[in-house]
C-alpha cells in the first residue's frame, strides 16, 4: 500500500477515493517552508502576510513511525497528568483526535477548557482562532498551546484588522455616527467565531457581537434591536444563510470586497442594506454544489441531506436541512430508524460520524477527499514534540492574546453568551 493510499483510507475508514491532491500523504512539515495553507480544500487561498509561520519540526518527530509517536504522545500524557488538557476539534484527523480529552466546535472546547480550572497548559489540535479564543476565556495563568502555528483558518485570514477597519471608516462616513429615533445605531458589527481575536476586539470596542454558527439568528436578531443593518464578517455564506432564512431579502445584502471602494456595492445599495457580508468564505464548504445534491437524492432515493451554514446559499436551499456541526451530530445521533445521511461538512467529521452510527449510511456530499487544509496541519509528530518539550518544562508554540485586545475581545463575547437563542 502507498503512503497515499494509508492517508486516504485513513480519513474514509478503509475506503478508497479520489482526493484533491497526492500531497495529503506527505507530512504537514514539508510545508512549513512554503507559501500556501498545504493540500486540502485552501491550497489556493492566499495567506495574509504576516501570518504565524511554524519554525522546523525536529527530525525525531518527521522521522518516527507513527506507533512511536503515539506511544510518545501517551507517555507526556501520562506525565503532565492533570495539568494537562487537549482539545479536538471534529474536523481534526483521528490520529490526533485519539489523544484528545475533549472533542467538540470551536466554542465548545473553548468552554470545555473552563471546565478544567486547575489545568496549567490547554493544548489545542484546531487552530489559531479558536486557540486565541480560548486564550481570551482562560485564566491568566493557564497557557495555550497550538501544536503547529501554521495551522491558521483560510477564512478567518480573509478579513483582517486593517481592512475592517478601514471598511468601518467608509461605513461611518456614508452613515454618520447618530442613532435613529428608536436609538438604533447606523451599522452595528457581527463577527463570526471562526476570526482573529483582534476583530471579536473590534467588535467589542465598536457596539458588536460575535455569533457562532449555532446562534447566529439570535445574535443577528440582538444586533437589529440594537442597529439599523449590520456589517457581518468574515464568512458571507453564514451571514446571508442566517439572515434569508430570516426575512431579509438577498437583494439587501451587498457584498464588501475589501479590495474596492464602498466595497464594490454603490452608495444607494449601501443605504438600502440591512446586512452587508464581507468577501470571505470557507474553501472547505464552498467545495459543496447544489449537483452534489441531485446526485445523492438519485442514488439514494429517502436520502436526509444536511448541510453546515457555510455552504453557499443554493446549497442550503437545495438541502434538507441546514445547521452547525453540533447540529449536524444531534440529527444523526437522534435518528431513531435506520437511514441514510448525505452531509455537508468537513470529511474527518463526516467519516467519524459513519463509523460511530454503523446503522446509518452516512457519507460526505462531497465524492472528494479534500479535508481542511489547516486542520491538517497538525499531525501526531507536532503533539509529540510540544508535549514532550512540556514534559522538560519548556513551552513552545504558545498563543498569547494581548491584555488590551483580550478585554475588548471579551466583551463581545460576553454579549454574545447573553444573547438568547431563538426558540
Ligand atoms: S473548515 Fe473552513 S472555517 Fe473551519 S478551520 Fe477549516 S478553513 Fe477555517
């Protein structure tokens, strides 16, 4: 069996397919050195300058097998004991997901680490947002550790702190800065989880909210009470899903390309708007068609097909259903009669799901193997080494938020906790 061949029936339980490129069988270090994300679905996006790069992995962590370095991963395990938490998220790789003490979404596992008061190093197999989030929530002197730095979001990296601002002072110069006569505000700010710590800040300093993908009507609906339209960001494809579904027609929601100016919408369109989205998406959802879905409707007639809510819109419409990974486990897991699952959302996820509900058929939308690009950055070898460098007392790859950015940052998040879900 070829190294492709391991990689590609580790991610599909034993089945082989066709993946986006033979690179998944290489180590994510290979690609530390270059300029892209890596293989999976964000190989063209481009990386921000100034992004967190990964310094080399010490060869003894490339060069061994993957039985060391499970058993070496066990061992530091068993070291640190409860000073000691690791985190996985569902789209991770199961090799790593195997030596994880919680598995959960990006929030989830933020709140999972708060479970855990006494633990001194919360390490996180995700990436960089949800590492920085974590490192907003937890206790000053708990330190968070991302296996692999390069293990960044494609669409987080898509609105960064200059453009958003500078996007702002456009805002506010068409819409001015007074409330209306109900006290709504011109334009109040709505970032996604899946963004830097600086812009939850942002939105902390500015009026706004941070939703994820499981409450976002209920914050779009705190942030109506509270403004005339909302500027939401990074990902279009939650922001427009949440808002149609909701009553706002797609013809208010221009879009903002940060590369133009009023963002590529007029000025008339601008006023008109009650939800402007930003230019970003998820390279591992955009893979998903409406195609897809006629197919698996064909060949498994009864089929039930959900979708995650950064698909794009004809995709959630096509779809049965639509909602966040916590919503896309609860369906399955509620599924009382044998059935069959087309879902929409990353592969690791998908697979797991099949393996842990073998009286379901379950499989991805998607018949290519393409997992997030990020995700796959980090590998047994990267949580060998930072637990290992633990172990000798030694913290490498720490995510530091900074105090100022945090304290703004929290705000937004607290309003977002006290944001009550919809019925
Ligand atoms: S699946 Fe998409 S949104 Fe999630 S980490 Fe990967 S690129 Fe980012």
């Amino acid at each position: 069996m070829t190294a492709l061949d391991t990689v590609i029936r580790g991610i599909t339980n034993g089945a082989a397919g066709e993946v986006c490129t033979p690179d998944l069988a290489k180590g994510p270090w290979e690609f530390d050195t270059m300029p892209g994300y890596g293989p999976g679905s964000s190989m063209l996006d481009v990386i921000p300058t100034g992004s967190p790069r990964q310094g080399a992995l010490p060869a003894e962590y490339r060069d061994a097998p993957d039985a060391e370095l499970h058993e070496r991963i066990r061992a530091a395990k068993a070291a640190l004991g409860d000073r000691l938490v690791i985190l996985g998220h569902f789209y991770q790789r199961d090799e790593v997901v195997e030596h994880a003490d919680f598995l959960g979404d990006s929030f989830q596992l933020a709140n999972a680490a708060l479970t855990k008061p006494d633990t001194e190093y919360i390490v996180f197999c995700g990436v960089h947002f949800m590492a920085e989030t974590a490192d907003i929530l937890a206790r000053d002197e708990q330190r968070v550790i991302l296996p692999n730095l390069a293990a960044g979001c494609s669409m987080a990296d898509m609105a960064d702190i200059d453009s958003v601002e500078a996007a702002w002072e456009e805002l506010t110069a068409l819409y001015g800065s007074s409330p209306d006569a109900d006290g709504r505000a011109p334009v109040i700010p709505v970032t996604y989880m899946n963004s830097s710590a600086a812009l939850k800040a942002f939105c902390g300093r500015n009026g706004g909210i941070v939703c994820t993908s499981s409450n976002a009507a209920a914050v779009l609906e705190w942030a109506f009470e509270r403004g005339q339209r909302v500027l939401f960001f990074p990902d279009q494809h939650l922001g427009r899903n949440t808002a149609k579904a909701m009553g706002v027609p797609v013809s208010r929601m221009p879009m903002w390309n940060p590369r133009k100016a009023l963002g590529g919408s007029t000025a008339a369109e601008l006023l008109d708007a009650q939800v402007i989205l930003w230019h970003g998406f998820c390279s591992v959802h955009k893979r998903f068609t409406p195609q897809q879905i006629e197919a698996a409707r064909a060949s498994h007639p009864g089929v039930r097909v959900i979708v995650h809510p950064e698909c794009p819109m004809e995709v959630v419409d096509a779809a049965d259903e639509a909602g966040s990974t916590d919503h896309i486990r609860r369906a399955v897991a509620g599924a009382t009669e044998p059935s069959v699952f087309a879902i929409g959302t990353e592969i690791n996820m998908v697979n797991r799901l099949a393996a842990e509900h073998p009286q379901h058929t379950i499989f991805c939308l998607d018949p290519v193997i393409c997992p997030c690009s990020t995700m796959y950055r980090i590998h047994p070898g990267y949580l060998a080494w930072v637990l290992e460098e633990l172990v000798a007392g030694r913290i490498v790859n720490e995510i530091v938020v900074d105090a100022s950015v945090q304290a703004d940052a929290r705000v937004a998040l607290e309003r977002m906790l006290a944001a009550k879900p919809r019925g």
